[in-house]
C-alpha cells in the first residue's frame, strides 16, 4: 500500500459503527427490546467487517489471513449487514407475521450466502490491489451476487420504507411526541433515511459507475448522517411512551 491516507476514511467507518454499536447494544441490555437486538447485531457486523477490511490491509491481502479477513469482510458487510439492520426496522413496526416471514428468508439468504462467499474464487491479483476500493470484482462471479443483491435491497428497503412511513405519519400527526416537536422527529428520519441510501448507494456505485475510489468515503459519510440522526432522537425526556417508539424510525425510539 503505496498510499496510508486511503485507510482513513475505512478506519473512520471502524470508529462511527463502533460507538453506534455500543449505544444500541447498552440500549438493549437495558431495555431488551428485540428490534434493539437486532439494530446490534447489525451494527457489530458493520464494525468488524470494516475492521477485518482494516486488518487485511495490514496484513498483506493477499496473505493466507489477508484471504480470510477478505472473506469475513465481504460476508459480514457486503452481504449480511443491510437485511439484519432491516430486520430491526421489520420488528419495530411490523407485526409478528411479517417478522416471522423476513427473519425465515433471512435466516436462509444468510446461510446460502455466507457457504457460497466462503467458497467462492478469488482473483489475487484484483485482491492485491484492493486497498482503498470496496473489493469489486475480486470474488469470481457466481451465485453469491444474486444472493448479496436480495439481502441489500431487503435491507435498504426495510430502513428507507420505515423512515418514510415514520416521517409520514408524523406529519399527519402534527403534535408533540415525548417532549420533542413532530418537526424534529421528521428531521430526523430524514437523517436516517439519508444516511441508509447513502450506504445503500455507495455499493451500487462502486459496482456499476465504477466509483470504486469514492466507497469508503461514501459511507463514512452514510453512517454519519445516520448516527447523528439517532444521537439526534435521543434527545427526549425519560417518559417515553411504548406508543411513541412504535411510531418513529428506525433510530427515534431509541433514548
């Protein structure tokens, strides 16, 4: 790696998903509430897929380790991440039917993508050259792809559709909900839905348009906005009804 300065936006993305990982989890074993279990879950899987992403760098990629913390890296981010934060959004809002269904084809798109990544062909020379870029095109082409485009799109579906409905149903409502002005709450989601596109693109980008370089700073700037807008909704008083975390997003529930 001719150029250390290309790890910073990466190693930015290691701190921001580490700390929301760390206030979601505390939420959870605060409150246990299942959609905060799996927001962790998710979150945990975003930090170390980008710490593992860190460390192959380190390593060497193309190293027997480097290959393995590619392999973790690309099941637990490219693949799994998206669909489990999505999971979170399912539960907040959705009724038991509906979770049952999306955690049953998660459970299997999960297991079918982690055995076919796991397995898939590397390209070593794409691999030696994959600091700075998000890894596209290392992993021969095969089945895992279909598998990684359902669980993204389950994914940014669960969060985008969550916060727009949300947002919506806020708007409607136009009052205050646990001491915080249905204008906040709307900025929020508006953070949040901002922040999961952003993340949602930044693949679709490097994978399609070719802006390979642009990944990592994309989102970094995608967890951002979407931290800030759950940090954001944090800002509440203490008496905060059942009601009123069924109808913010993703992140305005949580306090």
């Amino acid at each position: 790696m001719n150029n250390p300065l290309i790890l910073i936006p990466p190693i930015i993305n290691v701190i921001v998903t580490g700390l929301f990982a760390g206030m979601v989890l505390s939420q959870f074993i605060r409150r246990h509430r299942p959609y905060q279990l799996y927001w962790s879950i998710a979150l945990l899987m975003a930090f170390i897929a980008t710490l593992c992403y860190v460390l192959m760098i380190a390593v060497q990629p193309t190293s027997t380790a480097g290959v393995l913390l590619f392999r973790l890296y690309y099941i637990l981010g490219g693949a799994l991440m998206p669909a489990w934060l999505g999971l979170g959004s399912v539960t907040l809002i959705g009724g038991p039917r509906l979770r049952f269904t999306y955690l049953t084809i998660l459970y299997i798109l999960s297991a079918l993508a982690t055995v076919l990544i796991f397995f898939a062909s590397i390209d070593m020379h794409a691999l030696s050259h994959v600091a700075g870029t998000p890894g596209t095109g290392i992993l021969q082409p095969g089945l895992w792809l279909v598998t990684i485009i359902i669980l993204n799109t389950l994914g940014v579906v669960a969060v985008a559709g969550v916060a727009i409905y949300s947002g919506w149903k806020l708007l409607r409502r136009q009052t205050q909900m646990a001491g915080h002005q249905t204008y906040n709450l709307v900025l929020a989601n508006v953070l949040i839905l901002a922040g999961a596109l952003l993340d949602g693109a930044a693949g679709t980008l490097a994978r399609l348009l070719g802006f390979q370089s642009l990944f990592w700073a994309i989102m970094a700037v995608g967890w951002i906005v979407f931290f800030v807008g759950v940090l954001y909704t944090s800002r509440r008083p203490h008496a905060v009804t059942q009601t009123a975390n069924a109808e913010s997003t993703v992140a305005s529930s949580q306090s």
